[in-house]
C-alpha cells in the first residue's frame, strides 16, 4: 500500500461509531501527505487498497489488499484476585492505535487524543456493567495528560439532556455552589445531584459514575466528551445518514472537536 502510494479508500457505514473511527485515520494520513480517499456506505469496497471498518464482532481481517476492524473483546483491568475483566475493545480505539502506527507524529492525532475514549462510551457495556477498558483508557489518557477528568459542577458546557433526572436550574445551581465550597459541602452537592437516580435501573451505575464525577474535557475543550456526543447524534435525525457521519468527520480532523 505505502510502497506504491496508491489512494487508500476509508470506509465505514455512515454511522456515528463509523465517523469517529475513520476521523484518526483520516487525520495521520493526511499530516502525512499520503493519497486517501473516504466513503461512507452500506456497500462493500470496490477498490484496492482500503481500511473498513465493520459492524460485527470479529478480529481483524487482514488481506492483502485491505483490513477491517471491528468491534473485539479483550482483557481490561486486573480484579482484586489477580483475574482479568473482559470488555469491548472499539473500533474506535483499534483506529487510534492504527493511526499512531501510521504517522506517530501526526499533530491532528495528537489533538483527537480524547476520543480514543468516545467508542467505549458509545458502546452498550457502560449501560450494562463496568467497563474496564474503558476504564484503562480513561486513566492512561489522564495520567499522560491527554484530558482532564472532572465533576459535571466544573464543566463550563454540558449537553442537559444527559442528565434527565436533574432540571437545568438545579445543575447550574450545584455548579454556582460548587465554587466557593469546601470538601464536606461538595460530597453534599453531588449527594444531592445523584439521590434522585439512585436507585432506578438506567442510566447503569457505571454511567451516572462517568456523568457525574468522571467528565473528561480534552486541552482547550468547554464541552465534555459525553455533551459532544450526545448533541452530535442529533445530526443523525436532522441530516441525511452520509451527511451526518461527513460532517463529524470532518469537523474532528479539521478541529479536533465536534
């Protein structure tokens, strides 16, 4: 593929997972310079050489004219007897890491870092149990400095519509709150925010855990991770399917948001 220089056809099904999946891709070849070309489709390649990403679970299919990456299940965090938890390992993330093989010094990758996070969280696992690769990703992202995980009270642009159980006059009065209180007043406040969902089975646990304690905000965000995806997907309704996973793409590897 690299040897000849042949365009690289990138393609997915014009979905939301599909967009964030190719955008990393996208990204390191174009800093690299290196002929692509991007389709969003429900039909299979009809061009040689090409990076598909599919909707089932499988591992990788590597032939030699082209890959597809899908969905896997693998190892994630150790438990406390030394046993491993499985999780989905999205494609998302596999591209990510396709993507720093591809061009490790790409600066529009290194600005999509945070998104690395986006597939797992989009993925039906938070809504069922833990999930510790999402987990693991989360926390390696955080110690490397990639973003910054905070409480909901100190995120400056939230998408309200992901905490349904709160109105919007009671997180903005949290968030006033939030500022000049001490430790004690600010286990109270997000007392206060979690007792009305508490003890209802959806959102799961783990994902109230992520909504309200656990933000993450990439370098220069205003809007968390979940806020962004949770607006994006508004695009599906308002635009036709194609149009929609273009223009995510898009606007990741142009700005590193969307």
């Amino acid at each position: 593929m690299v040897r000849n220089r042949r365009p690289i056809l990138l393609i997915s099904e014009p979905t939301l997972e599909g967009s964030l999946s190719l955008a990393p891709i996208e990204a390191a070849l174009l800093d690299l310079r290196f002929p692509y070309k991007r389709r969003f489709t429900h039909s299979a390649p009809d061009y040689e050489p090409y990076i598909q990403i599919t909707g089932s679970e499988e591992k990788w299919k590597v032939r030699k004219t082209g890959l597809s990456i899908s969905t896997i299940i693998v190892d994630g965090l150790r438990g406390r007897f030394g046993d491993f938890r499985k999780g989905p390992l999205s494609t998302v993330a596999q591209s990510h890491a396709l993507a720093l093989e591809i061009n490790p010094l790409s600066p529009r990758l290194r600005r999509m870092r945070p998104w690395i996070l986006s597939g797992n969280w989009i993925n039906e696992a938070l809504d069922t149990t833990y999930d510790p690769v999402f987990s693991f990703l989360r926390d390696y992202l955080s110690s490397e400095g990639s973003i910054r995980v905070i409480p909901l009270t100190e995120v400056p642009i939230l998408d309200f519509n992901n905490y349904f159980w709160l109105s919007r006059h009671e997180i903005e009065g949290a968030s006033k709150e939030w500022k000049g209180s001490e430790l004690e007043n600010r286990e109270l406040i997000m007392n206060q925010l979690v007792s009305p969902i508490i003890n209802s089975k959806l959102p799961s646990t783990a994902r109230v855990e992520e909504l309200l304690w656990h933000c993450v905000l990439g370098s220069g965000w205003e809007s968390d991770l979940a806020s962004q995806i949770s607006l994006v997907l508004s695009n599906w309704g308002n635009y036709a399917p194609t149009e929609a996973a273009s223009n995510v793409a898009d606007s990741l590897v142009s700005s590193g948001m969307i």
